[in-house]
C-alpha cells in the first residue's frame, strides 16, 4: 500500500515512474496467479513478471534457521534470498529499461535484493526495516551498505538502520497524507447498524498475523474483560485467520476486510485503537485513525510506533497485561484525554508526513545523492 500511494501521488506530479512487480499476490506462497504483462493501474504503468521456480521448502528451512540464530553461510544466506521470491524477467526488464532510479521495496525479499544489486549505485532502497534476526543477516546489511541511499519511513527505523548500516545515506520519506474529516454521526451509525454492532468497540487494524501481535492481543484483552467484565468489545479489521481464544471469541467482532471508502468509518465507530505489532517501519493505520480522530495504544517493543506517539503526544504504549488494561481505561474514562491523544496525533501526521513533506523530502535526497 505504501508503494501504491507513494507511486501514484510521484505520477500526479508529473514524476515519470512505473511499477517492477511480479504475478503473486500472497507473500506466503508467492503463486503466480495475476496474468504476466503491463497495464496502467490508477495513472501508473506496472509491468508483472512471473516468479521464477523456487524450493520454497530449502526457503522455510534457513529462514528457520536464520530467525532461530542458528548459524548459516554466507553462501545459505544468498539461497535464502533466491528462494524467497525471485524473478529472472523482472531483472532482465530493469537491466534493459536502465530507469534513473531503482527504488525496491521492502527488504525482506529476493526480488528487492536481486534489484539492488542490478546498479547499486543507482539504487534508493525503501526498506520498511524491523528489529529482527532476518535484517541481520550479512546479505541484508551488505544490501544496505552497498545502495546510494535509504529512505526509512520514520525516525525510529532510521535508529535501526544507524545499528545496521551507520554509514549509508539515509533520509526520513514515508508516505504522505491529507486532512481528513471524521464521517458524520449518521453514516457511523448506518454502518454500525449494517454489521449489527454499536459504536465503541476497540479495534485493531492490519493483517492478523503472529508477527503482527496478535497473539499478545488476545492474551491482553482477555485480561481486560476478566477485570472489567463490561469492557468494549474488540473489532478485527483486514485480513488473514486468527484462531480467538474460547475465553474472549464471544466479544470479538470480525469485520474482515473493509473497503477503503468504510474504512474511516470505522476509525470513528471505534473508542481507541490498538497496535500490538512490534514489527512496524511506519504504523499507517496509526497515523490514518489520528486523522480521523481516533486515540491510540501501542506496543511499548516498537521503537518506531512509542517514537510516533512520544513525539506526536498523540497515544499511550503499553509494555505489559497491566500497562495495557491501564491505558484502556485511562482513555475510556477521559474522553477528554483521547480527544486531545487524537488531535495532537493529527496534527503531527500532517507535519510530518504531508504529501508536500514526502515529496520534498525524497526530490532532495535523490538530488544530493545523484
């Protein structure tokens, strides 16, 4: 998403750019299942190529290793990144098209890695970097260090990338974002009635995935509800399966994915929303519910998502059951304080990440480093 966003909103200005992508749609699997070819997708030109055959088993087992900190090779560690996701025709066409800039994204993948290394000095890396053993690895810190620069999405990233790769250029890009207006009562409200819910529900927003924290969720919020049985029920929105616990299943609300024209409503049908996530770059959903209106609590563990809410005194973060129950009641006691949470958390977002803001931010970089 923040591709797309980015991508489109460069093109609007005039910026030629195109998309390099492949033909999956599931980051798991990497099947091909999109026609290979091009198409122009909301003003942008993308071309998807097939992925290349890959032993997804010889994958799982070093990245296995890799996240267990078992010791691997150099050698297992460029097997690791061809057998992620690789595209022998996606390289072939950025070879051969030379762009003036390549500008792959996110790190994880053998398609970012295998880009980078076509012309490195030619190279602006976008890696929506997290603490992990994976970013550790030495292919990952020689991709790093080898690129002309690297655009972090906040502050708290660029730490880890100082830990990491302390000489590369880095600058702080993002994405950018516009004032937004809380949906009026009335459309709340239809909505709420449509789903047979009521408004105030806690709600998490994002993939439902283990390294998304949701686990810690659940184990959180039953907490919750066994010191405050009349607690909120908490709403999943996006994607992806998630066994609930017996203890909670019953107050749990599964919007599933939600169109974006829905998605502010539900931002302002919910009290509070909660991040558990540890692996965050940027935190979008965070930034798009302050717009909206909407407090936040965050994962004390994300250095990236307690920098946006220190700077921003826009959310509270929680390190544990009791910080976490104690930030949920300090809210929902205090309306007051989570109006205020929002606002602070709104205007920082438009400080910081305005599409101006981005713009600038990402002309003067490549400039510098040209």
């Amino acid at each position: 998403m923040l591709c797309r966003r980015l991508a489109g909103n460069l093109a609007t200005h005039g910026v030629e750019v195109a998309v390099y992508t492949t033909c999956a749609v599931d980051h798991f699997t990497w099947r091909n299942e999109l026609p290979a070819g091009s198409a122009v997708e909301d003003g942008v030109p993308v071309h998807r190529f097939e992925v290349s055959h890959r032993d997804h088993q010889r994958w799982l087992d070093i990245h296995t290793r890799i996240d267990l900190r078992h010791p691997v090779t150099y050698a297992d560690e460029v097997e690791w990144m061809t057998h992620s996701a690789y595209s022998t025709d996606l390289q072939s066409a950025l070879l051969e098209d030379a762009p003036d800039w390549t500008i792959p994204i996110p790190y994880l993948f053998g398609t970012t890695y295998w880009a980078a290394a076509n012309n490195p000095h030619r190279t602006c890396l976008i890696p929506c970097l997290h603490d992990e053993p994976h970013a550790w690895t030495r292919v990952v810190r020689d991709m790093l260090r080898g690129v002309r620069g690297v655009f972090v999405n906040a502050s708290g990233e660029g730490e880890l990338l100082n830990r990491l790769a302390p000489e590369t250029p880095r600058a702080v890009v993002g994405v950018g974002y516009e004032p937004a207006e809380r949906p009026p009562d009335t459309t709340v409200a239809a909505f709420c009635t449509a789903r047979g819910i009521k408004p105030g529900f806690l709600l998490y927003a994002g993939r439902r995935e283990v390294a998304k924290g949701i686990p810690l969720l659940f184990d959180h919020y039953a907490e919750l509800r066994r010191r405050w049985p009349d607690a909120p029920p908490l709403a999943l929105m996006g994607s992806g399966d998630a066994e609930i616990p017996d203890e909670i299943v019953d107050h749990v609300i599964d919007l599933g994915f939600v169109a974006d024209e829905d998605r502010d409503t539900v931002y302002a049908a919910a009290s509070i929303l909660v991040h558990p996530s540890v692996m965050e770059s940027l935190g979008m959903v965070v930034l798009e519910a302050w717009l909206v209106g909407l407090p936040v609590i965050v994962n004390r563990s994300c250095a990236v998502l307690v920098d946006h809410c220190r700077e921003s005194n826009g959310g509270l973060w929680f390190r544990n059951a009791d910080e976490f129950c104690g930030a949920v009641t300090a809210i929902l006691e205090d309306p007051d304080l989570g109006r205020q949470l929002a606002q602070n958390g709104a205007e920082y977002t438009l400080d910081h990440y305005s599409w101006t803001s981005v713009r600038q931010r990402l002309f003067t970089s490549l400039e510098r480093w040209s």
